[in-house]
C-alpha cells in the first residue's frame, strides 16, 4: 500500500501488479519497488483525488478500469464540466470532482462481472455511496487465500466513512447515506476476512464484521433526524432490513423493493417470472438531478425468492412498459443469468434502440427483448397464459397484462391507474390523475383500458407502484369515472372535438427515427419520419427535413387518412463535423404549413455522440 492523496493498493497477479485506485500518481515514482510492472488499473470512483493519477498510468502503458457507470467522467470530462449547471444549484453532487484531463481507458467494469486482472479472478462489488456508481473489487489473495475486497470509501475505519459530505445528495436530504448503509449491507453479506478501504487503514479478520455493524448503527442515526423528499431515510434503511416477497396468491407475488413494484409468477416446476424489473430504489436514494451517470440499475429479490421458494434466478421478465423504472435492470439479470425479456411489440424497439428515440424515461442501455408479443394471441409460459391489450395514458405503447392464476383473473396496468389514497374503500379514494403528455397520452388512452377491465373484470389489478387492488364493483365504477373524467378535463380544456384540427392530446405532430445518429465523416443520413394528420379528413402531408445552410435536403408527399399516423423514409446530407446537430422535420397538411414539429440530432466526427 502507498499512501497517496488515497491508498494506493498494489495486489501481485501471475501476469503482472494489479493497481486500485490511483490518487495523485506520485506512487508511479516508485514502481521499482515491486516485484512486477503494473499491467492494470482499477478506480473505484471518479473523486479527483482517487482518479487523478490514472491519466499518468495510461500515458505509460498501464491498462486502466473504471466503473462502467463513471465512463464519461474519465474519458469526456470536459464535456461533464460543460454541460453541468454550476448556477442556481441546488443540489450537493460531488460530480465536479473530476479528472481535469481525459484519461485513456482499456475498459469498464460492469456490476456483478467476474474478470481476470494480471491473473487475479476479481469480482465487481456495486458498493453506492460517496459516487452512485463506486465499486470495489474482490480477490482472493494469491499468498494466503484471504478473500479481500477493496472497497472504495465504503468503510473508512470502526463505524465511520471518511467524508458526510459527498453522501448529500441533493440539498437538505442525506440519500447518499441510505446507499452507504446499503453498501455496509452488501459488504457484512459477503463475510470479507479484510476491507481495503482507499481512505483509512486495512480492517482485518474479526474487526471486520464489528466495523461494518457500527457502520451501519452510525448511518442509521445520522439519516434518522432527515426527511428525504420521497420517503423517510430510515424507513428505506429498515427496508433493507426486513424483506420479503409479499403474497397475492398461492402462485402470485410481489415486491416493492425496486422504483416500480415487480410482480413475481411461480411455476409448479419451481421456475419464476417477473413483471417488470426496474431500480432497485426502496434501499437506495438517486440524486434528484437526473442524468444516467445518476441512476444505477442494481438486482433485487434474489435472496427472497431463493429463501421462500429456493429459485437462484429469475427465467423471464415480462415488461408492461419501457420506462426506465420498470426495465433497467433487466440487462444485468440477462447477462448475469441469461435471464428472457418479453415485450409487446408497440415497445420492444424502444427497448431494444433506445439511441434511437427521446420519448422519457428512456434509459441508455439496449435490453435484448428475446419474444415480441402481440395483441389478440396468448402467450404462454409454464402453465400460465398471457393476454396483452392496448393501452395508452400514463404512456403511450404500454401494455395491460391478463393472465389467470389460482382461479383468479388478474391484470396488470402498468401505472395507468394509481389512487395513493391508503387502503381505504375504493369509493373513497382519489383517483391520481397519472396520465403524462410527453409519453404520448392520447384522448381514447382510458378507454381502451377501461374497455378491457369492465369486460373482464379482473379479481386482481396489479400495478407499478401500489400493494395489488382486490376488485369489487366499486372499483370498476372508479375504472368508468376514471374514463369519463379524463375525457371531460380535456376536451374542456383543448380543441379536441371531432371537427377541430389537433395532434391530439400529446400534440405530437411527429417524429424522427433514430433521434441520435453519428456518422464517421460527413454525408448523407437516412431516417424515417412518422407525422400525423391534424384534420379529421383524408389530406395529403407533405413532409421535409430541415438543416442549417447548406444541408441538402429531401421532400415527400404522404396521403393520410384521418387523424392517421404516416410514415416514409427521407435523406438529408451533413456537410459539416460536428457535435449533435439539430435536423428537424418540417410538416405541411392540405398546404396549410405547421412547421418544424419534430427534431432529432447527428454528430459527426469524434468518438462520442
């Protein structure tokens, strides 16, 4: 160990010195002092005064690694210091303790991954906190067979963390706190025989244990004087705690440990499913300024599901939309275990390119969706089938999800409808208007919905984010007035009526596939543009992309049915490098011009997008 502006640990491997964490780099004075050359580097997270001294090791050979969530903060820094608002702040990120200077990396280090370092087997530990995507990396020790983690500012000594500060995320909140204690959790799981921590001195043998205990004591009482403004910061803790799956049937379960509740399936050969996985959030806190590099997708459950039905994995994950709070951590449980994603086919390309749109909660990472289910044929897994309809509202391109199961109906709607009004009798409860523009609500969303659900009428409504609704007849009259009230709201409020002339309720008059592209050197691009016809008549649209001076264009004239969603393909040529730039769709219906409706982004030239 050399004690650098942090610890700088080097572990001998059969093919050379691993390195963890590089601090200011004065330790690359005295590298004659090991017995091999470093061949590797890994950083636990981004802070400067961990990180700094990576650009030197890559300068002179060394492989470097970093968390896979922190890419950007290595290699593009100067971008993060551009694009981050440093007026009217109000939150407390540590996310400006960055490099200064790209470094150079051989790659990143995924969570859960087991990879070969200098001939060492280490293990990525997602240990949150002081960063939200710190890791640690476990070995096991070639000398004496101990199993060390290497953990960051996880643990810097007998019940303490090095620095509080970097733990608030946001303003008057403690999130950071909630993630450490969730990290504190993981480490005592794990049963270490020796913490390495970056700041503080090796914990050894019993010490360990004792150290993590009083960790998590002193986490548990510095959150409990603080509100977090989504949910008591002690109450998350407690939830780590004391978890279980909560039981809806003899086969149905469900868990609310991530941001949007999963629904598990159990078959009679011991396999599970899931509706839906998303963050797990209930036992960690994300800063509230949202960006990827601040939302970390993480598993769940799998220690409940192995202790209550004794199942290591789950086998499919069905999605009831494409929001990130219910699908991002669907890609570690397919690499992980070779876990199927199924989605209805409105979606499964969102999924699948989410480079390619900007609709919301649209998380970054591609999920490989393995069936395409469509609406008006079952799906079938073990002994259960699957029936999906359409349903737009809180989203557009969501599904609602019937199947039965111990000789119940269920269906599961997504977050279309929510109350949040407790467990009082349906008939008092408020209906929570859930329905969000930008996701493409459309005015008959709610009536598709409801249409279903009172001609089926489900013994049980699954949804996202509340304990599972057990149906009576007051509950399908909320289902009606639910359709009735959206409908009134809005057509009092918008030219929504049969004759006027709209995009409907979202007011999208189109957009452009893929919304990010990049191309090497300048030239011709080719997406396809979707508009709608805003009178209720069959019109001719004639559609364009628009460019800067100088961008050639393309034109096309689309006949459209009413209200119909048209589609073709057009070309525009980039002439110029450069950084996402904006190309927009221009729309013209019956000659009347409607403008520059949609937009999408190119970039040219550059490694990144």
């Amino acid at each position: 160990m050399f004690r650098d502006s942090c610890n700088v640990y080097a572990v001998e491997g059969q093919q050379g010195m691993l390195i963890v964490d590089a601090g200011t780099g004065v330790w690359m004075d005295y590298l004659d002092e090991l017995p091999l050359r470093p061949e590797a580097l890994v950083c636990t997270h981004y802070f400067r005064d961990h990180s700094a001294g990576a650009a030197a090791a890559a300068r002179s050979g060394i492989a470097v690694f970093v968390p896979h969530g922190e890419r950007e903060s290595y290699e593009e820094p100067a971008e993060k210091y551009r694009r981050r608002e440093t007026y009217l702040k109000y939150d407390n990120l540590w996310d400006l303790f960055i490099p200064i200077e790209p470094i150079t990396i051989a790659g990143t280090l995924l969570d859960y991954d087991r990879v070969n370092l200098c001939g060492l087997a280490c293990e990525v530990v997602p240990l949150p906190g002081a960063t939200v995507h710190q890791i640690g990396l476990a070995v096991i020790s070639p000398v004496d067979g101990q199993h060390i983690v290497f953990c960051g500012e996880a643990i810097h000594s007998h019940g303490r963390v090095a620095r509080v500060a970097p733990l608030q995320y946001d303003y008057q909140d403690l999130g950071g706190a909630v993630s450490a204690f969730y990290s504190a959790h993981t480490l005592l799981g794990q049963k270490f025989d020796t913490l390495c921590p970056s700041l503080g001195e090796p914990i050894m043998g019993a010490g360990v244990e004792s150290a993590l205990q009083a960790l998590k004591t002193n986490l548990r009482a510095i959150c409990a004087p603080r509100e977090s403004f989504v949910e008591h910061l002690v109450e998350r803790i407690d939830a780590l705690e004391n978890r279980s799956l909560t039981r809806v049937s003899q086969s149905v379960w469900y868990s609310n440990a991530s941001a949007s509740n999963t629904t598990y399936l159990i078959s009679r050969s011991g396999k599970a499913l899931a509706i839906d996985y998303g963050y797990e959030a209930r036992s960690l806190c994300f800063p509230l300024y949202g960006s990827p590099a601040n939302r970390r997708a993480l598993l769940h459950d799998l220690e409940q599901l192995k202790a209550q039905f004794g199942i290591d994995r789950i086998d499919v994950v069905l999605a009831s939309h494409f929001h990130d709070d219910h699908v991002s951590a669907i890609p570690i449980l397919q690499r992980t275990f070779g876990t199927q994603c199924w989605a209805a086919e409105t979606f499964a390309d969102l999924l699948a390119q989410p480079e390619a749109h900007r609709f919301p909660c649209n998380a970054p990472e591609p999920i490989r969706v393995d069936r395409r289910l469509a609406f008006g044929k079952t799906a079938r897994w073990e002994e259960f089938e699957f029936e999906l309809a359409p349903m737009s509202g809180h989203t557009r391109f969501s599904v609602l999800v019937g199947f039965e199961a111990d000789g119940l109906r269920f269906a599961h709607t997504g977050d279309q409808y929510l109350f949040f009004s407790g467990q009082r009798p349906f008939a008092e409860r408020t209906r929570f208007q859930n329905h969000v523009y930008a996701n493409g609500a459309l005015l008959d969303g709610y009536d598709q919905s409801g249409n279903w659900l009172l001609a089926r009428r489900p013994h049980v409504v699954l949804n996202g984010h509340e304990a599972p609704y057990v149906t009576d007849e007051s509950f399908f009259d909320q289902v009606k007035a639910w359709t009735t009230e959206y409908r009134d709201l809005h057509e009092a409020i918008m030219p929504l009526a049969d004759g006027d002339t709209h995009f409907d309720l979202d007011s999208w008059g189109g957009w452009i596939w893929p919304y990010r592209t990049q191309l090497i050197e300048p030239g011709p691009i080719t997406v396809t543009v979707t508009v709608r016809n805003p009178y209720p008549r069959n019109s001719r649209l004639k559609v364009s992309l628009v460019g800067p001076a100088g961008w050639r264009r393309a034109v096309a004239t689309l006949p459209a049915g009413p209200r119909e969603e048209v589609s073709c393909e057009l070309s525009i040529f980039v002439p110029s490098v450069g950084r996402r730039q904006a190309f927009a769709l221009d729309l013209e219906a019956d000659g009347r011009p409607f403008g520059q409706i949609a937009e999408a982004l190119v970039t040219v030239g550059g490694k990144f997008f």
